[in-house]
C-alpha cells in the first residue's frame, strides 16, 4: 500500500490492518512521519514531534504482533497526537505560552495514559493558543497554525493543530480539548469530526483555567474512530473529582441502530445569535432536512434563551486571568498583547462577578434541559462564518454585522455552560470549497445518542472522499 493511502486510512482500518498483520506498526508510524516531515512547515500543526519515541514504540508493537501470547489493545499500533494543553510524561507541554517552554511533566494525562494503554502510539503536541483562550490557534512561542483547505485562513481554535493535523492526514487521531468550542470550531473549519462528550465522561487532569467548562475529547475523520477513543478513554479518575461514573456503553457499538422517532430540533438562532453566514445557513438547513431520512421528526424552533455569554466570559476569561495574572508583573511581554487586556479587564470585575456567573449558568442550564426533555436532538450551525484570514483573534464580522470577541462563537459555547455532548459534523463545502460544520447537541449523558446520529449523518452524507488542497 502506498504511504499516503496508509494516512488516509481511519484508525478502525489502522487497526484491523496491524491485527491481522497486512500493516506493520512501524511501516504506519513511518508513513505519518514522513507526511508531517513534508507538511508541517507549510501547517505548522505540530510544535513538538516525538518521532523517535514513536518509532521505538511502534518496533516494540511489531515484536508483540509477533508473540502469540500478548495482549493486544484496540489501538495496537495506531498512532495518535496530543493537544499542547495536555500533559505528557517526558515530553514538552507548553500550554502555548513562553512562559511555559520548558515544562516537562512527570505524568500522562488520564486520556494520554488511555491512549497508550490500548496500544496507540504519539507522534507529538499539536499547536494551541495560551492555555486555550482563543477560538483560533495562534501564539507567541510557536506562531500560526494554517487550514490546509487554505494555508491564508485559520483552522480554527483553540485545538487548531489537532484540527489541521487530522485534516491533512497527519494521523487518523488526536486529542483536543473545549473550554468553549475547541474541539467543535476546528472540526467545522478543518472539515474533520470532533466531539466534545459529556462533562466529566473523560477525566480532566490537570485541571485548567476554565475547569468547570473544560472538556477533553477526540478529534478524527471518522465517526467510528471516535468512538473507538471514547471507548478507551471514558470512565472516572480520582485525579478528576468531577469524572462521570463507569457504566457499560460500547460506543462503537451503539454507533448502530434505529432513529426512528427521534424528536430533533433545528435551530439557527438561540435568542442571540447576532449574525450567520446565509451559504453557512443554507449547507446548515439542508443537513438538518436529512435527519427526516433517518426517520426523525424535524421541527424548526427559535428558543429564544438569555444570552449567556457574560456568565460564560465571567468563568472561562475570569479563570485563565487568574492563572496568568501573577505572571503580568514578571513576564508581561510573553503574554500575547490582547490576552494582558483580557487579564486587566477582569481585574477591574467585581467582587461578586464569578459568583453571579455561577448563579446565571445554574438558571440558564435548567432551561436548557427542560428544552432536552422534549427533543432527543438539537442541531445548530457550529459556526456563523467559514474559516477567516490566519492571524486575526476573532471574526470581526459575519455578514456584515461587527462582532465583539467570542460573540462569534455563540453555538458552541453555551453548551459548555451546561456539559451536554455536542458534535461537530462536516455537512458541505462552500462556493469557495471551505468546509462547514454541522453542530449535533444531545441530552446530558447521552454521548452515544450524539455518535449515533452523528454515524447515520455521516453514511447519508460522507466526505472522507474530498481531500484539502495542501499537500
């Protein structure tokens, strides 16, 4: 098999393939490295590349397909990249920030230790803005990430490197992480599959900035291959105190099934949603009309919720302030510029404005589940807008309307708020050939509700076939 049919391959295929011994673990970790050794100057997807660990892991994999006698996990050979806001035993994790260059855990983080446990293989750290407060990837240590759609705009953010790694065939797996959108901006804007599961259904450790919204997930091309990392990966952490108990769900498994019935609201407007890009609505609006194909009952709705996006600034900007304020009298130049009048901003709240985000998040999610108790589904836009020129912070405007930062990402991060699954699916490409994500929202916990509908979309309406232009 040729080297670049090896990395487009899924990690369900991967898999299979080295079981049964027609791939070796050593010819695929060989052919990803290869293709990020082409790639990754023009992408610059990953800032930290762990080539030879990988190849000494992916020989000792070899070896064990050669002993009758080992036991193989459900991962064995497949290789997999880790978000630079994830802690890595031995290897540099930097949180995307100078003032962290040199950190070097002592520890996986409880996915990594997952990860490798089933027999997966790193290949590095992908590239993410400081400590995850951007919803595109950019930073003072390591620079831009580019879209390999078109290396002018972004992939997006916070987990952009994840996003263009896996869109580019830099590995059929990576792990990001959503504090507000960063596993959903980037699947819409890299045209890959992404999912945000269920709060505390990974266990976080150690926690960040925005700990009570921050969730750690997979990132793939496949719907199947996410679920396969959920099923390795999900179950509780003492490490975690707010992980979600172990229960039996083979998500692979539940990926099949019937939708009959299924109540699915479509939404392109939550109450104040200030502008949407009329392709992206359209592409939007056409995906959801599909889910009648898989026997949904689909209705338009208009919520018309609170806006809570000054409970969710209140704890996501208040908390990554507090992490890097301290850091502001020392070391204010290895700060990016608008992260320091992020971190003043929040010095001037009041006393009370963490509690009273608290207290806002806590009425805002009740209505929200009371919505959940009639739609088993909730599809959205995940964006507003395609992907935007590299290196600006924020979309400025949406169809004319001028935005203030984050009010671009107004489907994505209200389900931080209140730690529903929510998906990112790709649902079409724009006139200009851009990828657009199609969001999928289930009921609190029901992570496999999401995959599924998530692998019915997918078998109605596959991408994998169109391949971005780098490269």
């Amino acid at each position: 098999m040729a080297k670049d049919d090896i990395c487009w391959l899924p990690a369900t295929e991967l898999a299979k393939a080295i079981r049964r011994k027609q791939l070796s673990p050593v010819e695929v970790t060989r052919a990803i490295l290869d293709r990020i050794d082409q790639l990754n100057l023009q992408l610059n997807a990953f800032v930290t590349l762990t080539d030879r660990a990988a190849l000494r892991d992916a020989r000792k994999a070899e070896k064990m397909l050669m002993q009758r006698s080992a036991s193989l996990g459900p991962l064995h050979g497949v290789p997999f990249s880790t978000k630079d806001l994830v802690i890595t035993k031995g290897v540099r994790t930097t949180f995307g920030t100078p003032l962290f260059a040199d950190n070097i855990p002592t520890e996986d983080a409880p996915m990594v230790a997952r990860m490798k446990t089933a027999g997966a293989i790193q290949l590095g750290k992908t590239n993410t803005p400081t400590f995850g407060w951007l919803g595109v990837t950019h930073n003072l240590l390591f620079g831009p990430t580019r879209n390999p759609w078109n290396v002018a705009l972004t992939p997006g953010g916070s987990s952009g490197g994840a996003g263009a790694a896996i869109a580019a065939g830099l590995g059929p797996l990576a792990i990001g992480t959503d504090g507000g959108g960063s596993i959903r901006i980037p699947s819409s804007f890299s045209g890959v599959y992404g999912i945000k599961p269920s709060f505390g259904r990974i266990p976080v450790y150690p926690p960040s900035g925005a700990w009570s919204l921050s969730h750690v997930g997979p990132m793939t091309r496949t719907v199947a291959d996410a679920a396969l990392m959920l099923n390795v990966t999900a179950g509780p952490d003492g490490h975690d105190q707010y992980s979600l108990p172990a229960d039996t769900t083979d998500y692979v498994k539940a990926l099949k099934g019937s939708m009959e019935g299924w109540r699915v609201a479509w939404c392109d407007d939550l109450g104040f949603t200030k502008a949407l890009d009329p392709e992206v609505k359209a592409l939007c609006a056409k995906a959801a009309r599909r889910f009648r194909d898989l026997g949904c009952r689909v209705e338009t709705v208009k919520p018309r919720w609170p806006n809570p996006q000054p409970a969710w600034e209140g704890l996501f900007c208040g908390g990554i302030a507090a992490r890097l304020g301290p850091a502001l009298k020392t070391r204010r130049s290895d700060i990016d510029p608008n992260l320091v009048k992020l971190i003043e901003k929040t010095h001037k709240w009041k006393a009370n404005h963490y509690i009273d985000s608290w207290f806002t998040r806590l009425d805002w999610n009740t209505g929200v589940q009371k919505f959940f108790e009639k739609y088993t589904l909730l599809l959205t836009p995940t964006l507003p807008c395609p992907p935007f020129a590299v290196g600006l912070d924020n979309a400025k405007s949406v169809n004319g309307t001028r935005l203030a930062p984050y009010e671009w990402l107004t489907f994505t991060f209200p389900f931080n708020l209140t730690g529903n699954p929510a998906a990112s699916i790709p649902c079409g490409f724009t006139k200009d050939g851009l990828p657009v994500g199609l969001q999928i929202v289930g009921r609190r916990f029901d992570d496999a509700g999401v995959l599924r509908a998530s692998a019915a979309f997918e078998k109605l309406c596959p991408w994998q076939a169109t391949k971005p232009s780098v490269g």
